[in-house]
C-alpha cells in the first residue's frame, strides 16, 4: 500500500472515478442481463465462486436456514489500513509527545473516559458504546482482511489465492449458521471500493461460495427483470408464466425454462418483490438524514447498511476507503497524521454518532452490534523519516463497540503508558468471533465442513465472549 502518489480524497477534485463511483451507482453491465437465456440464474448474490441465487437458496434450505423471527444483525464498520489507537480510542495524554502525537484529547459523558479529541459526538454517547483498548492482532500481519474479519486467529491468505482466506469471515459463518432475517434479502452483504472487494471485505474461502458476501457495489441496480418481462405486481403469476412463455420463444434455451425449479421460482420471488431493490435507494432518505451522516464515502455506506439491517440482511460489512488508515507519513499515498489521519476522524465521528443515534431511534440497536475496528493499530512513537506517521503496530489496537445488548459505557481492557502493550484484559480474534456468535443465537461449537471433508470449529482457541466487565480505565 505504500507509495509516492499524492494523497487522495473521494471528494477531492484529483481523484480517480473509480474510487469516487458511489456504491449504489448500477454496474456498467447488469448482471441480470438482457436476451441471457440465463438471466435469472445470475442476479449475483452468491459472488466469489459463481453460484446462481437458486443455487444459493437451495443450499440455505438444506442446511435448514431461513428468515428469523428475530432481527438480530451486526454492522462490522472496516477502517482499512489500521488506525492508530493512539489518536482515535486510546489516548495518551500525559505520554510524551513523541508518543502522545500531535492530537489532544476530549472527556466524554463517561467519566475518567478521555478519547481523540476529534470525536466529539462519540464523546456525548460514549455511555451507549464500548471501548475495547486490550485487542490483540499479533497474528494479522498484513492489510488482508483476515484474520480479524474471521474472528480466527489462524486465518491467513489462501496460498492458492491470496484474495481469498483460509477460514471464512464472521459474516459468512452467520450466513451458513443462521441465515438471513428476511428471505426476500441477501445474508451477508460487503461494501467497499470498486474492483477491491475482496482487499477490505473477507469471503467465505473454504467454506464455499454460497456463503460469500453479495457485493453490494455490484448488486445495486441488478435487482430488476430484463427486457420482455413486466410485472406489476408480484401476485400476477399467470400473467407473468405468459410473458415467460413469449420470452421463451425468441431464446436458444432449449429446456431452460421447463427446468425453473423451486429454487429459481424463490429467485424470481427475490426480485419481484422489490424489497431488496428498494433498500438501496438511499434517495428515499430524507436530507436530514442524509446530512447526519454525512455525504461522503463514511456516511453513505454507514446509512445504506442501517437500510440493509432494516430490510433483513444480516450481516454488514463496510469498508468507507480503502487503505484511508495506513497512515505512514506524507510520503504515502494516505498521509501521515495532520494530513491523512486528522481530516477523516470528523468523518468517522459523524457517521458513527448518526448510525447508532439512528438505529436507536427505530429500536434497532439492541438487536445490532456495530463494531470498528481495522487489521491492526500503529507505532507508539512516530516514524523516524520525520513525515509525522506512524507504521504497522500488531501488538495491540483499539476497537469501538456499540448496541447488541453489550454492557456500555465502559473500557475493556487498557495497554501501557506508551499505548504499544496490551496490559490486561487481553482481546483476541476468536473472542471477537465469540462475541459476534454468541448476539447472532449461533452456537459457538458448531462446525463446518472444508473442502477436504474435515469439520472445523468456528471459534477457536477457547474464545470467548468478550465480557461486559466493570469500567477499568487505562
């Protein structure tokens, strides 16, 4: 990720289209594709290994998954690159300069809590979050995604494919284990930059593609029917089977059609039904929503997963930037401090204050736990090439935790005086995983199937919950 270009911005007028293509933008080429005699086979649910929905669907149902009777849902909120602990959830303020940095600090309405300066509005509901100062990412080694994304420790990148992962993500195993909350949606949905998805949103991997993320970049815009079918109303079976027919004429499918099973019938269903569709039309917000969150890469993909959540998706993971917290210095693509980290922490700030305001004002947050957190923290003292960064730190970072029912308004774990050490109350991946299974009603000693016919846990390294300990301040 390092390198000389100039620092980027989606908003800033340099940047490259790709990069500032908003998520809810149609793909230039809809995968539901006109005169494809396999259009309803490819809405692109089932992403990475090409599956077709029905063939999604018909893996859901028999592994018994459906839509639940309960919402309970998580938004995992990426901050790609690693942030520092150190100027966002744990400060140091009577640290040295040197370790300190150049930000100050902000009391919050939790008393003895002090946190960056720049997070103002957190600081007026730190008592509906949880600061987790104790997480241990010595085993995450480079930007991919895994192994945090996998609350798994051993996840690493596939030596077969280095965009996949050797586990599979948090995100998948909720799709495997429970499903979605709403069979007219998608389980497990990614957002992140295009043609990067798989940098910032880890996959199923092993555990096969029917539990892949759908991408959301990719399925906005593809939930429609293609030309030569029109239906008013989902209910017009008859009307539609006609129109079927028509079509069918003018395809080379031979028995394509006869063979539309079940399963296809609950893809048509999926489309027809126009619920996924409407979810992603952020339009449909009011501007004083839109402006809470903010009109930018960090608010918009933070409310459409609220819309998502709502609509009966599961599990949300949203990548704002990819790589925006590799925070080295000026000589990188992404700043140093002052000038990369500094103007995305109001951002940050404002999108998370207006998701967990927002969700608590639709009686959503009990039921979603939202995480932040990225693959790993930064150096306790800044970088010696004197461009006011700091590198790569796996020993321990900072993660920000909200709604899901967790005990809030307290600190869990803390790290030494330099900010570099965990101290107590030590946080690794698989009780990440614990913690997200135990608010999805997943048991944690379920197992899954490799590749090889092997059963494989989904918390390892006896996981568990991450407690909801009394308030202990670093």
């Amino acid at each position: 990720m390092k390198t000389t270009t100039s620092h980027i911005d989606c908003h800033d007028a340099g940047h490259a289209a790709a990069v500032c293509r908003s998520p809810l933008q149609p793909a230039a080429c809809d995968l539901v594709r006109v005169g494809s005699r396999r259009w309803f086979l490819q809405t692109g649910l089932a992403g990475l290994a090409g599956l077709s929905l029905p063939e999604l669907l018909r893996c859901r149902a028999q592994g018994g998954v459906t839509g639940r009777a309960d919402r309970k849902a998580v938004i995992l909120i990426w901050l790609s690159g690693g942030p520092s602990q150190l100027d966002t959830w744990d400060p140091k303020p009577d640290a040295p300069s040197a370790v300190r940095g150049p930000f100050g600090s902000t009391a919050t309405k939790v008393p003895g809590v002090r946190i960056s300066e720049y997070f103002p509005r957190q600081a007026t509901i730190m008592d509906r979050l949880a600061l987790v100062r104790s997480v241990d990412c010595s085993t995450s080694t480079d930007h991919f995604p895994a192994p945090m994304q996998a609350g798994n420790p051993f996840a690493q990148r596939s030596k077969i494919d280095p965009h996949i992962g050797t586990q599979p993500s948090m995100g998948s195993v909720a799709a495997r284990f429970r499903g979605a909350n709403d069979p007219a949606m998608p389980a497990f949905v990614g957002m992140a930059d295009l043609n990067l998805f798989f940098a910032d949103v880890l996959g199923a991997g092993p555990m096969g593609g029917a539990y892949e993320a759908a991408d959301a970049g990719q399925l906005a815009g593809r939930l429609t029917l293609p030309r030569g079918i029109q239906a008013a109303r989902a209910e017009d079976r008859a009307g539609l089977c006609r129109q079927f027919d028509r079509l069918r004429r003018d395809l080379d499918a031979g028995d394509t059609m006869a063979r539309m099973d079940h399963y296809r019938r609950q893809a048509l269903d999926i489309v027809l039904s126009g619920k996924a569709r409407q979810a992603f039309r952020l339009d449909l917000e009011s501007d004083r929503i839109r402006d809470a969150y903010g009109r930018n890469s960090f608010g918009e993909k933070m409310l459409l997963a609220r819309r998502l959540i709502e609509a009966g998706v599961t599990f949300v993971t949203v990548s704002p930037i990819f790589g925006y917290f590799d925070n080295h210095g000026d000589d990188v693509v992404w700043g140093g401090l002052i000038k990369g980290l500094k103007p995305l922490l109001p951002r940050l700030d404002q999108a998370l204050f207006a998701l967990v305001r927002d969700l608590e004002a639709r009686g959503l947050l009990d039921d979603t736990l939202v995480l932040a957190l990225g693959e790993f923290g930064r150096s306790p003292i800044f970088s010696q090439r004197g461009t006011g960064g700091r590198e790569h730190w796996s020993n321990c970072m900072s993660m920000l935790a909200a709604g899901g029912g967790l005990t809030h308004g307290q600190v869990v774990g803390s790290t030494d005086a330099r900010g570099g050490e965990v101290k107590d109350a030590r946080v690794t991946p698989s009780d990440l995983g614990a913690t997200v299974y135990r608010h999805l009603g997943i048991d944690l000693n379920s197992q899954w199937t490799d590749l090889q016919g092997r059963p494989q846990p989904i918390v390892t390294e006896r996981g568990r919950p991450i407690p909801g300990a009394e308030l202990r301040l670093s």
